[in-house]
C-alpha cells in the first residue's frame, strides 16, 4: 500500500497546503519561516 493513499495522509497534505497558503503574505519572516517548516514535516 502507497502511503500516499492512505486518508491521514491525504489529510495531512491538506493541512500542510492550507498553512502555506495562510501564511502566505506574513511580513513576520521568522513565523512564517517555522510555521511553513513545521508543516511540510507532517505528511
């Protein structure tokens, strides 16, 4: 089984898409930088 069909990852993915997405034109360059870090970790 590809761990790419399993749902909590496609759930994941989902999540780590909507917080780039998010915090896309933050002018705090740290946050964006461990917020965007942190969730390409997840999936």
């Amino acid at each position: 089984m590809y761990y790419e069909r399993l749902d909590v990852w496609k759930r994941s993915f989902q999540l780590s898409l909507s917080v780039y997405r998010s915090f896309y034109l933050l002018k705090d360059f740290s946050l964006k930088d461990q917020m965007c870090r942190c969730s390409v970790s997840i999936p």
